[in-house]
C-alpha cells in the first residue's frame, strides 16, 4: 500500500464530497435550463445521485485504505450493477407500451398543422382525455 494512493483517494473523496454540491436540483434548474426543476421524480434522483455521492466521498476521505483492500470487490460490484441498470432499461423500453393519446392525455386528432404557429385546435373536436377533468369533450 503506497502513501501516494491514499492521498489520492482523500483527494477524489473531497472532490466527491464537494462536487455533489453541486448537483442540487434548484442549482441545475437554474445552469440547465434557466429555471427550477418541477418535475418530482428528476429532483428525487438530483438528490438521490447527490447523497450517494457524498456519502462515497467521506468514506473515501476517511478510509481509504478499505478501498483500496477491497477495489477488486468494488470494481466488481460496480460493473454487476451498471450492467444491471442497463439490461432494466432495455427490457422495459422494449416491453413498456405508452398510452393512447400520450402522457398527458391529448387524444388524437385535437391538433391540427398551421403554418404560422406550428399547430392549432381542431374546430369542433369531440374526444376523449384519459386524464380528469376533462374526460369527456362532447359538447
């Protein structure tokens, strides 16, 4: 065990540390995209990637040393993982049917092409939103 690589574990650990700071939902709103964040599920994983960040750069601040006894271990974990997350998500793009209509439940045929202003309402539209309220349009 080399001196030379538990300094660098302390110093990758404070810029873990450090950088989640960075990874706050309300900064990354503002960087991003010029305003907050509203969408619940993308700010609980900001969060979520934040802490587990954190949390890895104190433990590597204050034990290196584990990890550098057990990096066949944590390489291995790593890569089940990472493999893991990815099959996940091929199976459920591959299986995971949207609903008609779209997520937010604008039926098909409400919209019409227009050259000015990209689309329009379709006069007289009778549908059916699958989100309430507005169920039912056939008036």
């Amino acid at each position: 065990m080399r001196p030379t690589n538990e300094i660098f574990l302390k110093i990758l650990g404070i810029g873990l540390a450090v950088s989640a700071i960075f990874l706050n939902p309300n900064f990354l709103g503002q960087t991003l995209i010029n305003r907050t964040i509203e969408n619940s599920v993308v700010v609980f994983l900001i969060i979520f990637v934040e802490a587990v960040l954190t949390f890895l750069g104190i433990a590597l601040f204050l034990k290196p040393k584990f990890f550098i006894e057990k990096r066949k271990e944590i390489l291995l974990f790593a890569v089940v993982s990472i493999f893991s997350l990815v099959t996940l998500e091929v199976v459920a793009k591959v299986v995971w049917q949207s609903p008609l209509g779209g997520w937010y439940g604008y039926p098909p045929g409400l919209y019409e092409p227009d050259e000015k202003i990209g689309y329009v309402f379709k006069p007289n539209f009778k549908g059916y939103f699958p989100n309430p309220p507005y169920h039912n349009i056939a008036k």
